[in-house]
C-alpha cells in the first residue's frame, strides 16, 4: 500500500497559493482573522467573504501534473492520500478516495458542528452537506436553525484525522510519500511519526522542513516536477 501525504504545495502551481513564507498571511488575510474560531466569532461576514472568495478560486483552478501523477498511481496501486488540502484538486484530477483531514471548500456544515472527538455531544448538530456555490452570510442550518459556516477546519479546531483507519494500514504500508507540506501544522505533521518505519519514504518540497526528514529519500524541488517521474519510477520497479 502507497500513502501520499499532501500539503498546500501540491496546488501552487495550480494557481493556488500557499501561505508559509508570505507573513502568516493567507491571499493577505491573517489567518487568525479567518480561519479560527475566535476569528469566526468576531467577524463572520469577513471569515465568510474569505471562504467565498477560496470557492471560486479553488472551483475554477485545475488539477497539474503532480495530481494526474496521483491519479495515475492510484490506477495501478493501492493508494491512500491523505490531504491537508481542502481543494478539491486531487478529486478533479480522478483520484476516488480522499481524506480531508482539514475539510472541504465544497462543503458546508453547522456553526454546531464540533467536529471528532465529539464534546458536549447533546449541544452539537451534525448537519452537514456538499454546495455548488459559497455559504452566505445569513444562510441558516435547516436542521437547527443556527448559523453555516464552511466545513473546513480552523486552527486550534479538532482534525478529522480517521484515527482508526490510521491504525489499521500502518502495517500494510511500504511506500510513503509527502509532498508540498511545511510539516509544521499539528496534528496534522504527526502524520510523519506515525509512518516514520515505513521502509520506503520520499519528501518533495522546494523548502524541505529539514526537522523532519530522517529516514526519507529527500526531493528538492516543485511537486510537478517530481512528481510524476517518482510515479513512473515506482511503476517501472513493481510493475
Ligand atoms: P503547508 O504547511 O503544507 O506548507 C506549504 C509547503 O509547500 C511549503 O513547505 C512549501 O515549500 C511547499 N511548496 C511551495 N510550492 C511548492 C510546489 N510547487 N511544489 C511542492 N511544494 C511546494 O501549507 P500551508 O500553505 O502552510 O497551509 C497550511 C494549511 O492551510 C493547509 O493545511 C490548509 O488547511 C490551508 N491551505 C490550504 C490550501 C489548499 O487547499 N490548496 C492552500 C493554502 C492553505
């Protein structure tokens, strides 16, 4: 089994911007502004004019070669990729089973959601569902009546982290590839402990976190150029 670990640089080069690097700023918002929850309580027209603006961005960018190259390894292996995206890029590009672990730019949810582990459980509305245009300010939950809110994660928010699907591939993967991520996001960049044995590890990424790049076979360097000529290598070697 092949696990390819994905961060914001993936879909730099499809036009979407990372924030590391750029001031802590996200499109030149500050990420405390928009994507916390404090940030949600002190301004939601601005924390949802940001999300709607990252719809239409994110609806009309395409998929680039490093997410065809997904795609086409998916073809012939068993993969699992786990993103910290909440694009939808890897879904465009063909690749079936994603797992979002910081949500989805096409999908809304109750400001009530709190998300897993579930705290408070008799307070929490579980209304969630896929939209084709940006959650507007005064949209209501037609479950609860309460407010909705974009359905991706903010910093300090708990992270869909499938814990018990984790467990039960740890054991059957033998590639592990981690592509355009900072590994500075938690909990997100625990994801690199839990697979440090597998026997195979590749890192592509232009600035390489060099913390956390023991034991991996290192590519220095754009997702679109590596990419997809670590795919072909791969196929030519278990095909
Ligand atoms: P990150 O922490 O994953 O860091 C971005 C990494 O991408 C950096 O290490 C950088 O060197 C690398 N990179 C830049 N260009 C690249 C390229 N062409 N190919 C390969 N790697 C490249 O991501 P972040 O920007 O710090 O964002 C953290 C969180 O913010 C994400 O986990 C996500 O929740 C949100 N975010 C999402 C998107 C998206 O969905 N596309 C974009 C920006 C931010």
């Amino acid at each position: 089994m092949i696990v390819v670990f994905s961060g914001a640089g993936l879909s730099a080069e499809s036009g979407i911007p990372t924030f590391r690097g750029a001031g802590g700023l996200w499109e030149g918002y500050k990420i405390e502004e928009v994507a916390t929850p404090l940030g949600w309580m002190q301004n939601q027209k601005l924390v949802l004019d940001f999300y709607a603006q990252r719809f239409v961005q994110m609806q009309e960018c395409q998929p680039n070669a490093a997410h065809f190259a997904i795609a086409e390894l998916a073809n012939h292996f068993d993969v699992v990729c786990i993103t910290q995206n909440i694009d939808t890029l890897l879904e465009k590009a063909g690749v079936k089973d994603v797992w979002h672990i910081h949500g989805r730019i096409d999908y809304q949810k109750c400001e009530w959601h709190f998300g897993i582990p579930p705290m408070y459980a008799e307070w929490q509305c579980d209304y969630q569902a896929q939209i084709n245009k940006p959650v507007q300010w005064g949209d209501l939950c037609p479950k609860c009546g309460k407010k909705l809110r974009p359905d991706v994660v903010w910093f300090g928010e708990a992270v869909d982290m499938q814990v018990d699907n984790l467990y039960k591939i740890q054991s059957q993967v033998n590639i592990f590839i981690v592509v355009g991520t900072s590994a500075q996001v938690y909990p997100a960049a625990n994801l690199l402990k839990f697979f440090q044995d597998v026997p195979e590890k590749y890192f592509i990424d232009p600035h390489p976190n060099t913390e956390v790049l023991a034991g991996f076979t290192v590519m220095t360097g754009t997702a679109t150029k590596h990419l997809p000529a670590l795919v072909e290598a791969i196929k030519l070697k278990l095909i």
